[in-house]
C-alpha cells in the first residue's frame, strides 16, 4: 500500500512538472516569436507610411498579445474584412487603411444569441 | 447404406461449432451482441464498439481459428504465431507490439489543433490535475488487494480518457485484462455527458459557472509549427518511455501544422486512422474469449475493472474542477472551473460538456474554445502518466 501511495505520489509529480516544464516553454517561445513579429511589423510599417495614399494597406501597430494586432489573423481573414469594410463605404478601396482589427464585446439582443446558441449546439 | 449416411452427418454435427459451444461463449456471445446494438441504435462509440464487438462475437465462435489464444500465453513464440495463427492472431500483433495505438495517436495529432492551449498555456495544468484520477484509482486498485501492480497500472490509466493510452499501456503491462480495460475506457469515453455533468455541477457555484472567459488572442503559425517540435522535445527527454504515443502525436500534429505536407496529414487523418481502428477493434474484441472467462476470479476482475474504472473517470473530473475552482480564485475570478473537467482528455466530448453546462448556467457563454485547452493537454497528460506508470511497473 505504502509502495502504491509513492508511485502516485511521484506520478502526479511528474506529470505536473513535465507540464508545466511544457508551459514554460510556450511561454518562452511565444514571447521571441512576438517579438520577432513586432520588429517585422515595425519594418512594414514604414514601408506602408512611404506608400500611403497609394490603396489599401493593411499593417498592425501594436504588440502581439494586444487583442488590436493583427497578427495571427490569416491575410484571407485581414482581405475580406477590408473588402467588407469597403463594400459597407461604398467605396472603390482607394486610399482605404485599416490600421486595427479588434473583436468588440457582447452587444447583441439576448433573443439573437439565444437563437444562435440553439444554432450552434445542434451542431456539435 | 442407411448407417454410413447416419455416420456422416454424426460426424459433421460433432465436428460443427454448435457441438463445440459452451455457455461461457453464448454469455460473450450475448455480451457482443449488446455492444452491437449500442454501437448501431444507441450510437456509443459506434466506430469502435462495431469493430470491437464483432471481434468478441467471431474469436467466441468456435472451431473459427481466427483467434487462437493458446498462443499467447507465456511464453509467447512468435514463430508459433506466424506459422499457427490464424487472421486476428496476426493482426494482434499490432497490439502486442505496441503498434497500434501510437499510430492512432498520430492520426489524432493530424486532427488536433493545439491553438486553444498556446493561446492559453496555463490550462495544461488542468490537463495535469485530471491525471490524479488515474493514480488515485491506482491506490484504490491496489487496496482491494485482487490485481497486481501491473494489473492496478492498467486499470488506472482508463482515467485518462484515452482509449489508445490505456490500449497500449494495458498490451505493455497486462495483456490478459486488455479485453474488459478496453472496453471499459472507451465505454465511459461514450458516456462523459451523463458521468460528467452531476460532478461539475455538484463541485461548483452558479457564479463560478456563469464565468465569461475573456477572447483567446489568435495564434499564429510559427506558434503553431514550434508547439509540437518542442513538446516531443522535453516529454521524451523527460519520460522516454511515452515517446511512442507523444512523438507519434506531435509528429500528425506537425503534418497539419506545417502546411507542406497536406497528402501526408491527410492520410494520417483518415485512411490510417481508420484502418487501424478496424484491426485495432477487431483484435481487442477477440481478446475477450470464453477462456479468459473461465479463469478463476475473472469474473470478479472483470466487475471490479469497470467500477474502478467510474471511479478513476470520475476522480479525473473532479479533480479538474477543483484545480479549476484554485485557478478561478488565484485569476480572481477570470477562470470558469467547468473547463477543468475537460482535463480528462476524451476529446472532443469532454469540451463539449464543459460548453454545455457552462452555457445553462449563462446562455451567453462560450467556453467550448477555452476548454479545448485542457482537453488536448489532457491527451498529453495522460500519456506522460501512462509513460510514468510504464517506467516503473514495467
């Protein structure tokens, strides 16, 4: 009994220890990437200010854990979302930036989220 | 004339499987037809429970020689088995030898998006706090005194939610169990929305489960392409014992991730992955054979086996709610403990669940992307422990 009590001592142990070694990890790698990003989008940004005014530019301002960059979105996802943006202006997309994409907080009716709700689960 | 043509048919009947049956296969027998009927009407599991069943109901058939279990007792002669064996001793092999589920694992590495969890790394703590359930039910194994330590391992580890883990572990460690442990695992696979849900509502308050976790930021493609290199990095310096399952796991995932290789992560996802669930299913289903059956105490195992199995399943979720409950508190009440059931692994229903009650308590919550989190961690977990268990009682 006392041999079983030591294995599930240190099993929880290690699978803690290995997880969060794993964490840790994530933590540092996601931080150079980031950063690496950052000095990227830094460098397109210039580029993008030399050509303003020319048609759409897209480019992020912010860091990367900022819900207001745009990295980590697809460049299809970043496309349709000026190309809606422009549609909604009725505009040709000349000299159209969208220097931000940030996800806005609940503001829909109840009954729309209900219904979408309903919507979703009968899907999953 | 007369005499001759009575010999013949004497001689047939008695050489036909129906003089051959005992009741011990007609139980089995009945036990698979079960299992069939829950797989095609009730829909458990069904692209397990078919296979899995069917293999029950053919290797308890007699006189078939698809399965000859006389084979693999110790100890076991490979070349006895190749030049004897009949078609599911062969496919067996892939079991014995630990093929199998590793390469299931690689298949659902090729499914699993692991964005969720490095967007939000904290929840593989919660992946790892519902591995308690299977060393917990490892003591509660060994205090009833009828299993060995292998044996207790074995059963334990169907706390993981993970039916390939507790395959492959049970094949390494107790090959005689693998028959009751498997479909044990993958039962209450089946059954996590009925299991689940009365614990995480009975270990939470209404406010805790109304929690709204804030936007997971997006994840971007090196993230992604990085994850899996690293994680087979430190688990198989850590436990090399589970580099089997973890490196064949981040290896699909690394297919779906690096975006170069689509006709392999294709394949991975389907053609493999359902081939070997058939030769997997089949073969574990005909392990259950009348002669395991009459062993002395099997029986008595065989019960114990599935309640211990609740147990360790429901320990595992609980104790993923409460690890949960500790992050609610220290996040200051940013964290929903819901997600913390989905450390079991079991994936996707396990997230599901924790979506579902989560948006009875608040119809506007979608907690289905954060509990995604600890769910996959809880894969990787519960081959770490299984890794852990085979390491010292191997």
């Amino acid at each position: 009994m006392k041999d079983a009590l030591n294995l599930a001592i240190i099993g929880t142990t290690v699978v803690f220890a290995s997880l969060v070694l794993i964490i840790i990890c994530i933590k540092i790698y996601t931080a150079i990437v980031a950063m690496i990003n950052n000095r990227n989008n830094k460098s397109i940004n210039k580029n993008n200010d030399s050509d303003s005014g020319k048609g759409i530019s897209v480019h992020s301002t912010t860091n990367v854990n900022s819900s207001s960059s745009l990295d980590g979105l697809s460049p299809e996802l970043i496309a349709v979302i000026t190309a809606a943006i422009a549609a909604c202006m009725d505009s040709s997309g000349a000299g159209l930036q969208v220097k931000s994409i940030k996800r806005i907080g609940h503001n829909t009716p109840i009954w729309n989220v209900a219904g979408r709700n309903e919507h979703i689960l009968s899907k999953i | 004339m007369w005499q001759a043509f009575v010999n013949a048919i004497t001689k047939l009947a008695s050489e036909s499987g129906f003089a051959n049956i005992t009741y011990l296969n007609l139980v089995l027998i009945s036990i698979a037809l079960v299992f069939l009927y829950l797989a095609i009407v009730k829909n458990y599991e069904p692209l397990l429970l078919v296979p899995i069943a069917f293999g029950m109901l053919i290797a308890n058939l007699p006189l078939g020689g698809l399965m000859n279990p006389s084979l693999w007792d110790d100890p076991i002669s490979f070349e006895a088995i190749l030049h004897e064996g009949g078609l599911l001793d062969l496919l067996y092999l892939g079991v014995k030898l630990g093929i199998y589920p590793p390469l299931i694992f690689l298949g659902i590495g090729a499914m699993t998006d692991f964005g969720p969890l490095i967007a939000n790394p904290k929840s593989l703590l919660l992946g790892a706090a519902a591995q308690f359930g299977i060393f917990g039910t490892y003591i509660g194994a060994m205090a009833l005194g009828i299993f060995t330590p292998q044996q207790a391992g074995s059963i334990s580890i169907i706390g993981g939610a993970d039916g390939p883990t507790a395959i492959w572990l049970t094949s390494k460690l107790a090959p005689e169990l693998l028959g009751p442990i498997a479909l044990a695992a993958y039962s209450y696979m089946a059954l996590v929305p009925i299991i689940q849900p009365p614990i995480m509502k009975a270990l939470t308050t209404k406010k805790e489960r109304e929690v709204v976790m804030q936007q997971l930021r997006p994840v971007s493609k090196t993230e992604k392409i990085l994850f899996p290199i690293i994680v087979t990095i430190i688990v198989v310096l850590i436990i090399p014992s589970a580099a089997p399952l973890v490196a064949m796991l981040m290896l699909g995932n690394l297919f779906k991730e690096c975006g170069v290789v689509e006709r392999l992560s294709d394949t991975a996802q389907n053609a493999l992955t359902n081939i070997i669930t058939i030769f997997l299913g089949l073969t574990v289903g005909a392990t259950a054979s009348a002669d395991k059956l009459s062993q002395p105490g099997f029986g008595l195992q065989a019960l114990s086996i599935i309640l211990l199995g609740l147990i360790a399943f429901s320990v595992g979720t609980a104790a993923g709610v409460l690890f949960g409950k500790v992050m609610y508190k220290f996040s200051g009440g940013k964290i929903n403990p819901l997600i913390g059931s989905a450390g079991v692994s079991a994936v996707p229903m396990a997230a599901r669940v924790s979506q579902v009650v989560g948006q009875k308590a608040n119809p506007q919550n979608f907690l289905l992307m954060h509990a995604m989190g600890p769910n996959v961690a809880g894969v990787i977990g519960s081959a770490v422990a299984a890794g852990v268990l085979l390491s010292i009682l191997g």
